[in-house]
C-alpha cells in the first residue's frame, strides 16, 4: 500500500497538468479578427512537488498546431493539436475552444473563450526501493478538461503585437498502471501566458510565447510547469 500511495503522490498530479499547461499556448495574437493557422516547435518543463519538495523533473519537446476559424461578426472557433514525446514519455494533447474576438479601439482586442481538452499522457514510472532495487511502471494517464480564458491582445506598433492570457480549467482524469489499479481524479487550477508576435507582411506572422502553471494539493504534492513555443502563422 505505500507504493501505490507513492505514486499516487508523483505522476497522477504531474500528468493533470499536462492540460492547464498546454491550453495557456493556443493564443489568437493579431490586431485584426482574423482566422489562422499555426505550426510550432514547444517545449514542456514540469516540477513535480511532494510536499514542496521536487521529487522528478519531466521534459518534453514536441510539435503542436492550431487553428482558429472566424465567422459572422468576430465569432471564433479553435481547434488545437499536440504531440510530444521524452525517453521516458509521450503526450498527446486535442482541443476545441469557441469564443469571440473582440475589438475595443484600434489598439486593443479581448477574446473570451470556453472550450475542452483530451489529454493522453504514457510514462515510464522508475521508483528506488534501496535494498530491493529499482523497479519500472508503465502508466497511462487520460483527462478531459473543460476551461475558461480571456486574453487580451496590444498592438505595440505597426507590425508588433503583445498578448497575455489567464485560464482556469477543471481536470477530469483516469489513470492507469498496468493491471495493478486505476485512479479517478478531479483537479483544477490557473494557468497564465505571454505571447510577442512579428508580422512579415498581411499574410504571415511569427510569434515567441511561454506559460507558467501552478497546481497544488491540500497535501501541498502537485506540480510546477512552464513552457514555451516558436510558431509560424499563416493568416487568412
């Protein structure tokens, strides 16, 4: 029993983060209301906590791509995908958000969204247990997470734009570990993100963005994430 308590306390709060984390990045940075398509290199660092004390530390390269189609008067919806992948994981992450992109004068736009996230996380779990050595878990984490964010968007200049970005999302997840057991779980928390976007001309668009994310227990065992990504934009 206090092996299976052990993991509990490490991978099941580190796995619900994936999500929170991942959402903070699908921002819609343009001085217009106007439909995109995005094609990033990310990358994921996550601290996982037991009682404040950083036990593992995961990280994750991947690739992810989104897209936002607009209609009617600033209506939006945003369908996102990611995949990434570690010696000792993988994750593959689907969305769907609808929101409304909303101008507020020339220089200033609000975007309220609602949406869902289907999070698949596989990890290999290794645990010392000194005298009797090291043994190796296969763990599979899946989780759906309904969410809420608004972002606000500030044209700095002609062709510069600055973003920032505050979720919250609610995490209903399943995790299994072999045939040993299966773990249900609710978790929710606050995700924030910064977003610096470049525009070559009307058509095409570079940005740089990072995310931070915090999510802890009553136990305080949780984790700590942060992330960045690199994206090319081709808008229409």
């Amino acid at each position: 029993m206090k092996l299976f308590s052990l993991l509990k306390k490490t991978l099941f709060p580190a796995a619900a983060a994936f999500t929170s984390l991942f959402m903070i990045l699908e921002q819609q940075a343009h001085g217009d209301c106007l439909g995109k398509f995005e094609l990033a290199p990310a990358y994921i660092h996550i601290d996982v906590i037991e009682s404040r004390d950083t036990i593992k530390e995961l990280d994750m390269p991947g690739i992810r791509a989104d897209m936002s189609y607009v209609f009617g008067s600033g209506w939006l919806i945003k369908p996102t995908a990611l995949y990434g992948k570690e010696n000792d994981g993988e994750i593959t992450n689907l969305g769907i958000g609808f929101g409304r992109c909303i101008p507020l004068c020339d220089r200033w736009i609000f975007t309220p969204t609602a949406g869902v996230t289907y999070t698949n996380v596989g990890a290999k779990i290794h645990l010392d247990l000194g005298a009797l050595g090291e043994i190796e878990f296969r763990e599979r984490f899946k989780a759906i997470a309904p969410y809420i964010s608004a972002e606000i968007i500030y044209s700095i200049a002609p062709c510069w734009r600055i973003c920032a970005n505050a979720q919250y999302a609610w995490s209903h997840s399943k995790t299994k570990i072999k045939s040993l057991f299966t773990e249900k779980s609710d978790s929710q928390g606050p995700s924030y993100g910064l977003l610096v976007e470049y525009d070559f001309n009307q058509c095409w668009s570079i940005n740089i963005g990072g995310a931070y994310n915090e999510s802890y227990s009553k136990e305080k065992n949780g984790i700590r994430g942060r992330g960045g990504k690199i994206g090319l934009v081709r808008w229409f």
